[in-house]
RNA sequence: GGUCUGAUGGUCUAGAGGUAUGAUUCUUUCUUAGGGAGGAAGAGGUCCCGGGUUCGAUUCCCGGUCAGACCCCCA
C-alpha cells in the first residue's frame, strides 16, 4: 500500500513502485480524489472553528449519506479496523471465542425477554409477514445459541465475543459517529456455573477493557452506573471525561468513587439545615397494600429506583394518580385496615425545618413505616459522598465507550439456557455481557484529542503512522529511496505534484492526525522529520542520539502549528530514528 | 414523539415577485517553487417536492420530505 497517493492523475507517467489493492477496488483516480479534495473550502471554514464530526467528515474518514448513517472512506476504515485489532486482541487474551451472529433476528426470542416492544428497535416484515429486527445487541440471540449447543457445565466458564454492526432506530441521531442508527459494537457474553464464576469472568472482561484502554493511551474514568433496560445489579461504565459528553459523572475526592448520574446517591452538604420546601410524590406497590409517599426538596429530581433495595416490590408502571385511587379503592373494600400499610420515604434533605406538603389520604399512625435516611434525589456536584459521607461530590461531564454489566440469571431464565452439573441436574447459567462502541470510540477518541490543526490519534489507531511526502522540487528518485528505506513502517506516501505544495500536503497530513510528517525535499540527503503531538524521548533514543555518527539535529518546539518537534536527519540513521520515535508515542 | 431552524452548481453561500451572486471544486493551460500558490480560459444549477396566490413564484402562503439544534429517549 506503498504508494496509495503517489504520482499525477496520469497513468502513464506512474513510477515503478509496488501498488497493494486498493481498499474497496476504488480506483487509482478516485484514492487520489479523497485526498486531494479534503477540506475544500478551508480558508472559509477554518479548521479550529470546525466540530469534530465536520473534520471527520472534511478530513475524508467518513461519509454521511443520511442522518445516522456512515460509509467508512479509505482513511477512516484503517483507523476502524486498527481499532478493532487492538479489542481483539485483549479479548482473545482474555480467553474469548470469537463469532459473528447474523444481524437479523426473529421476534420471537424478542418476546421470551419482554424487549420487543420498544420503539428503538428496528423492526420489519419479511414476504410472509414475519417479524424481524435489526440486533440492537444480541443477548437474545447469544443466549439462545449457547443454550442449544452447550449442555455440560464442562463447556464453562465460556466468554464469547464479537465485532460486528449494530442497529438503533434512534428518533434523532446526533452528532454522526457519537449517535448512528447503525454502528459498530465489540459485544462479548460470558457464561457460567456458578454466581462467584461469573463474578470472576465479569472482572476478567474489565480486566481486559483496562488493557485496552491502556493499549490506545486513554485517561478512561470507570464509573458504578446504573443497568437500565438491560437489568441486573452489577455495571461499569466506561467514559471519556470531555465537555462535549452527553454523560454526567460524580467522583467523590475522598474515596474517588466515580458514578453515574443515573447511579449516584448524595448526602446533603455539612451544616445543611434542610430544605424550605418539600414535594412528594405516590407510588404503590405490586400487592397494591402498600402505598408509598416520597417526600424531597422542592426544585430537585427524584430518583424514585434509589429505594428499590429497600422496597423491591415498588411498581413504577402506576402513577401517582392511579396509585391513590387503587390504594383508596382497596382501603374501602378491605375491611380491615391493619393489612394496609404506608411507607414514607423522606430525603435526607427533608428536615424538621422543611414545609410539608398535606397528605392526599387518611393513614393510621400504626400502619405507617418512615425510611429517612435513603437519598432519593438526584445528585448535585458540592454534595456529599453517600458511599464514605465524607468526601465532597465533583461533576464530569463525559462520553461513554464501554459498559459491563453482570447479568445474573436475566437473560440465561427467560430463554432457557441451562447445563447440567456434576449430579446431572439442570441448572441456569449466570450470564454477564460486556460492550465497547467501536464507532463512537473512534468519534471519541477524535473529539477528545483534537486541537486547533485537526485530529491526533493514538498512535496505535492511527490511519497511517507517517505521511512521506516531497516538496515540489524535491526530484521523485529521491522519494523513492526513502520510500524504500522506510518500506517497513505503516507509511503513506504523498508524491502528488503540480499543484499540491509541500505544505498543502503537511497540512492535510496533520489535520488527518498522522503522527510523523517526513519530508524529503531541499535538505536531502537530511531529511526532516516533524512530530504531530507532544512526547517524552525514550531512554533509547536519548542514547542514540548520544552515540550517532551521521547528521542528526533536534529542534524541540519549533514554531509551527501542528508539530511539537522536528528533526534533521541524514538517510543513514532514518530508519532507526523513525522507528524509536514511534516507539515514544 | 415535542419545540425551533434550515434546504439555491459536487461543496459552501449571496440574493430578490421577472431563471441567479461570490467563493471553493473540477478540466485545460501558463507562471510559481518550503508551510493549505497565482493568473487565464472552460465545466457545472428542473433555486428540495406538491399545491395555492399571481400575467409571472426559486422568492409570498399552505402541506410534505429531508437535514441540523434543543428536548424526550437510550447498553
């Protein structure tokens, strides 16, 4: 792939360096075209004003032919398949077995786990008006299978993964690659005997996930969050801390717990007297014998799930007028009053100080039951921690990539997956599943290492790790022996003459995010070197500084937009420079 | 599903009741030659769709579609 971007538009006049396939049999002209034609219109829209997605987009990583949809070009595709190398890699370290499940799948699993109806599900009718989906996320699916293949408890510890598309039917996507209706998930799903099995295969997955993230040199924050739809009473989120989030974050600075919004019980601040004024609201139980009254601060959110541990069979499907009504109508044709019971719920927050609202139904003082020391409000940043109680709350806003979640029994029970153990008794499987957006980490990663000259990857995903390019004068023998002599390394070569100048094509480079810019041009046979992001010298590369014996000058923090520093160095030691630099990234 | 905004060459845009401005891009060509080069000539538009008002609508009005932002929702 040496040459993607050498030459003119004229064939004939192509020099005689290997060609690799090109990547969707685009041809030869049109691989040009997406380099040469990005970021048309710069000088009116200049890069560091540009969204992120709009580089993307400019930049030629992407296309988007519709709201939530995206055709992945030649630049963006190795970068998403780079991504996807470094996840598989951890994973199949971690033990897992890779597979690829279809992308369609029938309603009926769907129904089995109550997830059918739901409105982002993208559904549709086959010639003989069967139900299908787009897979969202395939634990159905996943659960089934492993259900009908594996009868022996010898068949676990499992964990199986995958990276394949994904489909949303999002009312609104937003922000391209962040919010598509199609995507690229890394799902995986681990199968086990036993709850302490499962628990070990949900942390040998973060395990990997940590290994992951270390791998592409991302400050990720972990957070407890909640499970949502998908269940369950163990979840880790993933996020990138970035302003731009849709996530919101608390991280305590004391026990440097970090939660969820979703997911975060807070404790008033020290010396809080209470609050002026409380709301309540009613809910009612499944028996429907047991009202529930949750008083808290007026002006706050209630989180009515935060007493789920409390009172599990609270229903949330009623609301607070049907809830009155039902309770009133079962206290009148329930002769006795004993069975009827109310419990008040009242937030720490809520305090002899505070005005109360008036009750909406007469109670019995011995039927009535009052929790007050569950936070059922929504946290806000200055609070305390409800974890230690003593740190102090501080709020993030962030961009999640990865959620784990321990499933338990959720899924494996409504689709029947069983084995049986060493006494040939069927049992259960404990389930856990585990994703990564690979599309939106990308979106991610691009957002958060941006900079006013364009895009900065991770060198490990980087769409190539070094743009080799000419300057007009530069003749192309000389391109073509430093094209040879760096033949190893992920290199794209950017020969193109006429009208494209040297720093045309630095430029593109650098707003691309390529790390190393290698120029061959007036300084030949020195060769300059410049580095798109800041680094720290390796010891190695100190030493060999120390010990070379051809040309080799550094230029720390030179005054160039878009490069941290440069180097001139002769062709005898390029090689080895380059390839010690790349190991500083 | 709600609220708002928008839709004009491939891209971005100006504009006004009388078929359209400028830039960019693309093609040919000359010059230039180290930090997104400059000139010349050329190419490229049913002004989103449907209806209404009008002698005449791309422009005003109504409806639709699509796109974007904010809600809502959300593994």
């Amino acid at each position: 792939m040496l040459c993607q971007l050498r030459g003119t538009v004229d064939d004939s006049k192509l020099p005689g360096i290997p060609q690799g396939p090109m990547p969707f049999n685009l041809s030869w002209r049109a691989s040009i075209r997406y380099y040469s034609t990005s970021l048309q219109g710069s000088k009116l829209f200049p890069v560091k004003e540009l969204t992120t997605h709009d580089i993307l987009l400019q930049s030629r990583f992407i296309y988007q032919p519709a709201a939530g949809l995206v055709h992945w070009l030649p630049l963006g595709l190795r970068t998403y398949r780079k991504l996807q190398a470094v996840i598989r890699k951890r994973m199949d370290q971690a033990g897992g077995l890779e597979m690829e499940l279809s992308s369609l799948s029938s309603k009926n699993l769907w129904e089995k786990t109550k997830r059918w109806d739901n409105n982002e599900l993208f559904k549709f009718k086959d010639s003989k008006y069967r139900d299908y989906c787009l897979v969202p996320t395939c634990e159905e699916e996943i659960t089934n299978l492993i259900g009908d293949l594996c009868s022996s408890y010898k068949d676990l510890p499992l964990l199986t993964y995958q990276i394949a598309r994904k489909y949303r039917d999002e009312l609104r996507p937003r922000g391209g690659l962040l919010r598509g209706r199609e995507f690229l998930m890394k799902d995986a799903y681990s199968f086990d005997l036993t709850k302490e099995d499962a628990l070990r295969s949900f942390d040998n997955v973060n395990e990997a996930y940590r290994k992951i993230f270390e791998d592409l040199k991302l400050p990720v924050t972990v957070a407890n969050a909640d499970s949502g739809s998908i269940g369950g009473d163990l979840s880790l989120e993933y996020h990138l801390i970035h302003k731009s989030g849709e996530d919101v974050l608390f991280e305590c600075n004391s026990c440097q717990t970090v939660s969820n919004v979703e997911k975060c019980q807070s404790l008033p601040e020290k010396g809080f007297k209470g609050a002026k004024e409380a709301e309540c609201q009613y809910f009612i139980n499944k028996d429907r014998n047991t009202l529930i009254i949750m008083y808290y601060p007026k002006g706050r959110t209630l989180t009515p799930r935060y007493i789920m541990d409390e009172i599990p069979d609270i229903d949330f499907s009623i609301d607070e007028e049907m809830a009155l009504a039902m309770f009133k109508n079962e206290s009148e044709e329930s002769s006795s009053f004993l069975v009827k019971e109310i419990i008040r719920v009242i937030d720490p927050r809520v305090t002899s100080n505070t005005n109360m609202p008036d009750l909406k139904v007469l109670y019995h003082r011995n039927s009535m039951f009052t929790f007050t020391d569950i936070p059922i409000v929504e946290a806000v940043a200055g609070e305390r921690c409800y974890e230690c109680e003593k740190g102090t709350l501080s709020e993030h806003t962030a961009i999640e990539v990865g959620h784990t979640f321990y499933l338990d029994k959720k899924y494996s029970s409504p689709l029947d997956c069983t084995v049986v153990n060493e006494k040939n008794e069927s049992t259960i499987v404990y389930m856990g599943c585990y994703g990564i957006g690979v599309s939106r980490l990308i979106a991610a990663i691009a957002q958060t290492g941006r900079d006013e000259v364009g895009l900065t990857w991770p060198q490990i995903i980087a769409p190539y790790q070094i743009t080799l390019l000419s300057n007009k004068t530069s003749n192309e023998e000389n391109l073509d022996v430093v094209a040879e002599l760096l033949s190893s390394f992920d290199l794209q070569v950017d020969g193109r003459d006429g009208k494209f100048s040297m720093g045309h094509k630095l430029k593109q480079s650098k707003v691309a995010g390529i790390p190393l810019q290698i120029i061959v041009g007036k300084h030949f046979p020195l060769i300059e070197i410049e580095v798109r992001s800041p680094i720290q010298h390796s010891q190695e590369l100190k030493d060999l500084y120390k010990r070379k014996t051809w040309d080799w000058e550094i230029q720390e923090s030179p005054q160039t937009a878009g490069c941290s520093e440069k180097h001139l160095v002769h062709l005898t030691g390029l090689a080895q420079v380059v390839d010690l630099l790349l190991k500083c990234l």
